[in-house]
C-alpha cells in the first residue's frame, strides 16, 4: 500500500499543470497516475488554442493568467510550450456587433489587450478572405497557439525536478471515499491512500465518479480536425481564428499548412474503443468551410487530421471544484475541449486552493460542480447564437 499527500488523476495538460504548481507551493508527495502516457487524452489531439476571447468575464480571466505563463514559460515553468505568437480574430455574424463590443470591453477591462476592427482593418489581417458575411471582428496581437504535448511535457518534467512521482501506464480504477471524506485510489497496480485526490481524467471520468454516486450529466464525445497543405501561391501564415459565422476555427500547422476543426456537436463515444482517424465526410466539410472563408482552399491537398475524445458538460462549460460531497476530492471536468489554453491558471488555482484553502489567482464559483443541481447552468448573454454547445479549441 502506497501514500500520497495529493494524487492526481490524468496526465494531461491540466492535471500535470496542477502536480507543477502543488510542488512550486511546497506540497512533495504527490503522485500523478496517468492511464496511458501524457497527453494520451483530449490534450495531445488539442487545437491547442492559446485566445481570450470568451463571452464570458470568467473564462477570459483564467486564459489570461494563462497567457502570462505561456509567454514566460521557460521562465515561470521551465522548457519550451511552443507558443507562437501569431495573433488571433475573432469573427462574428451579423446582429452580433453589440455582443462583440461588450465582450471585448469587459476582456480590455481585465487588461487584455484586444480591440474591435474595422472591415479594412480585418481585410488587412485576413487578405484573401471572403469576409462578406461577417457582423464584425475582434483581435488580439498577444496570442496565438501552442503545442500541447510540448506543454504537458514541461510542465511533467519542471514537477519531476521538485520532487513529484509521474507514473504512466497505471489506471486509477476506483475513488476510495468513505463518511464524505476522500480517502485515495485504486489503480490496476494496487491502492495509493491519500486525503486529496484531483480528478483530471478528461473524458475517462464517468467510471469514477458513478461509485461515488455523483452525476453531472457529463457525456464523453469524439471530435475530429484536419489539415490541408496551403494552395498554390498562398504564402500568408495567417492568424489564429475562431469564426461564429460557420462554427469553426483554424490556425496555422506548420509552415504551409491550416489545421481546422467545425463544430459538429459531435455524438457520444467510448472512449475505450473509438477511431483515432478523420472522417472522410469531416474532410469534405472542413474543406468546404475552409473554402467559404479562403476561397483558394477549394482545391487545397489534405495533409492529415484525427479524433479525439472529450467530455462534455450539460452547459458546455467546466466542472471546477472541491466535490461538496466528498470532501478532499477537487476536480477539473466536462471542460468541452476548451481548457487547454486555460490549464495553467486552473492548475495554478486548485494548487492554491488545496494548499491555501481558497484559490488565489481566479474566483472558481462560476465553475462550481453543483450549479446543475441548483438549477443554474452557465448562460452567456453576450453569446454569439451560441445556443448549441461548443466543441473545440
């Protein structure tokens, strides 16, 4: 029988994010148990967005605390994130102008640096795009995107160095709780006791919590990207994009290539059993979408693409939270594929909470678990028709 101060479960990009910041506040014996390998799950197939722009104050905050770490990452946590600074737009459609402008006041407020453009202005960051259909746009020159396995990999290797045990290949199959108390796991190589257990298994979550009687309507889904090499003669490495237009987003892969991924709204799948594969339907619809935007990708050559799995909340937004049940047992969930950009701070806030008994960096009660049980899921009013759930980025 095993022990740990902490044991953390999932080696993806959040739950390495939580072992570093555990150990850069001083906590040594924590374990992290990871199924696979890191960045097995949703983070190593991540589009690994690294924006601001949300349509909420909430989210926007925990991105740009993050945005801090991975601009000064090989000094804050030491090793190479691959962020490349290559801008990012937001784009919108008709109606949706005053929603816009709302955002981005409440984002400069905060003290992200972004702003609304003109037309001329997005022609300008956007040259060879049809922009025809667009109520208007948002930019912001700091961000960008990232590698994510390089990410989870620094942030693994920066905990290793203060002291933190990283086991690969070693599933948590169980929760121990007992009298609403959290009291550690079990794993396939035997029990590990400890009095906090951090949940970051992605969409591996549903088997764990069912024991412990806890239901958050979470739904494990497949989603898919795809890559096409850049057409003849465009040489523009163009900035990161999410566009509300037609539910997609896109950045740059590589030097000559866009990685693009549509929101499906994908339905449920195992995540023990699903194809890692791109659709060749999702091929054609990608290179549709792509070729609505940039007309010279009608022909564009596809280079790759593949699926991974995510798990989705009820409202699309994630669980964040010490488990009011179960007392020690704090959990990042649901987080419907957006929370690579976020990790950092998330990490960085559980971290705080677990050792300071509040988290520090960012107010987590938007996020909290029992918003579903009392009947108030997450609305933004300043959405973007958004009345379907977001899957991507």
């Amino acid at each position: 029988m095993a022990s740990a101060d902490v044991v953390i479960v999932g080696g993806g990009a959040n739950g390495a994010s939580v072992a570093f910041h555990l150990a850069v506040l001083g906590v040594r014996n924590v374990r992290l148990l990871e199924r696979r390998h890191l960045g097995a799950g949703a983070t190593g197939k991540s589009g690994a967005l690294v924006r601001m722009h949300y349509t909420n104050e909430a989210e926007s905050r925990l991105a740009f605390e993050s945005l801090k770490t991975f601009r000064d990452f090989a000094t804050v946590v030491g090793g190479d994130c691959g962020f490349e600074p290559v801008g990012f737009v937001q784009l919108v459609p008709r109606g949706y102008e005053h929603a816009l402008s709302q955002n981005v006041e409440t984002q400069r407020r905060i003290g992200i640096e972004t702003r609304v453009v003109s037309k001329n202005e997005l022609a300008e960051l956007l040259p060879d795009c049809d922009l025809g259909d667009v109520g208007g746009a948002a930019w912001e020159p700091d961000s960008g995107f990232a590698d994510p396995n390089a990410t989870t990999f620094a942030f693994a290797d920066a905990a290793r160095r203060l002291g933190v045990a990283i086991e690969t290949g070693c599933e948590v199959t169980r929760v121990l709780a007992r009298g609403g108390r959290v009291g550690g796991v079990e794993t396939a190589r035997g029990r590990v006791d400890a009095p906090v257990v951090v949940l970051a298994p992605g969409a591996w979550a549903g088997s764990l919590l069912a024991p412990l009687g806890l239901d958050f309507g979470l739904r494990p889904h497949r989603i898919q990207v795809a890559v096409f090499r850049w057409p003849h003669g465009f040489t523009l490495r163009h900035p990161a994009v999410i566009d509300a237009v037609h539910h997609s987003w896109l950045r740059p892969e590589g030097e000559a290539a866009t990685l693009i991924g549509v929101e499906l709204g994908a339905g449920h799948a195992d995540p023990d059993a699903y194809d890692e594969g791109v659709d060749a339907a999702y091929v054609a619809l990608c290179r549709k979408t792509l070729a609505t935007r940039f007309p010279a990708f009608g022909e564009a050559t596809m280079r790759g693409g593949w699926a991974g799995m995510i798990m989705m909340s009820p409202d699309g937004r994630p669980i964040i939270d010490e488990i009011p049940s179960v007392r020690g047992l704090y959990a990042m969930l649901g987080d419907s594929g957006t929370s690579f950009k976020t990790s950092p701070a998330i990490g960085k806030c559980l971290a705080e909470w677990i050792v300071h008994g509040r988290p520090r960096t960012a107010d987590l009660g938007p996020f909290r678990s029992t918003r579903f049980a009392e009947g108030r899921p997450w609305h933004d009013p300043t959405n973007y028709g958004a009345e379907r759930l977001t899957i991507s980025r």
